[in-house]
C-alpha cells in the first residue's frame, strides 16, 4: 500500500474546537460538508458551487431580476366594433406566473379596453378580467399601458390565454392593440 500523505488541518469547528482540513471544490461542486476558501462564493438553486459571472470588463454581473424569464408579445387589429372583439392574443403557460403587462392600445374615435385571463380555452372556458377601462379616442388616440407591478397565475387547466378586447363606444373605427408580458419560467 503506498503512504497516505497527512492531512493538516487549517479550519477550526467553533462549536467542537476540532480542526478540519480544506476540501478540494471545484465549480459545479456540491456545497454540503465542503470546507473551501472564498474562490467559490456562490451557490446555485440546487446547492452546487458556482463560479460568479463576469462581463468582457471583468465586472461582476448582477440583476435586478433575479429569475429567468421569456418575454412573450403579440398585436392585432380590428376594423371596428360596438361589442368587445379579441384584438390580441398570447398563449400562456398553465400555473406560470406572469408580470410587467404592457399594452399600446389605439383608435383614431373613442374606444375602451380590456385584458382578460381565459382558463380551459375551448373546452368550459373561466374568464377572468384583469383589467378594464383602458381608453383611447379623439384627444388621446393611443392608450400606453406599462404596469411593473402587475402579476398574475396562469390558469391550471387546459389552454391558458391572455387577450385583449376592445369596443368602440360611439362609431366604428379601426382599433389596434400591442401586448407584451413576462413569463416566469419553472425553475
């Protein structure tokens, strides 16, 4: 058997007064019962040790938004209507979360709007409206929407949608509409 070189220890237990050596870590290493030095300061989701992430000026990346996100979107245009039409449609993903509703809402007359959560598309469909009384009209033809906080849960059954409707209130006239939201993705 060839020797075993010792160990030497170099951390102290505070609770033990036990010394205990360094452990090799290296990046994607699991974090539970490795003593390492500060080479290796973070952790991921799943307890692994991660390097932190640069930039070209070797800077250290931060954000604000600390989770992963798609930013989905989708426009439409309706000729006119004195009853609420869908204008604009995403498809959602069942029990994600979303955030960040933006909308450019337009009409050259007076129109109101509407963002509507519709669970079990197609099938026995649960509307739920999110947002009413957005308007546009002579004065004031585009209606700019950016809400930050808003949030919400997509349904849990079936096809999920988020659409906005829109009416004219006294004649025809061609609405257009612009909408976008984040998805949070499953971690």
């Amino acid at each position: 058997m060839a020797d075993v070189r010792e160990v030497f220890t170099s951390l102290e237990d505070l609770s033990t007064g036990v010394g205990m050596p360094l452990h090799q870590a290296f990046e994607g290493s699991a974090a539970e019962n490795r003593n390492a030095h500060g080479a290796l300061v973070a952790k991921d989701t799943a307890g692994n040790l991660i390097y932190l992430k640069t930039n070209l000026a070797g800077e250290l990346v931060t954000s604000l938004e600390s989770e992963e996100f798609a930013l989905i979107s989708d426009s439409g245009t309706n000729a006119g209507n004195l009853a609420y039409q869908d204008i604009a449609t995403l498809i959602l993903q069942a029990d994600l979360v979303y955030k960040e509703l933006e909308l450019v809402c337009s009409c050259f007359r007076d129109a109101v709007f509407q963002v509507v959560s519709i669970d079990n598309v197609g099938v026995t469909p649960i509307e739920t409206v999110l947002i009413n009384g957005i308007r546009a009209g002579a004065g004031q033809f585009s209606a700019i929407v950016s809400l930050k906080t808003f949030m919400f849960t997509a349904g849990a059954t079936g096809v999920q949608n988020l659409v906005v409707r829109g009416k004219n209130l006294n004649s025809t006239s061609t609405m257009d509409v612009v909408v976008s939201v984040k998805e949070i993705q499953a971690p």
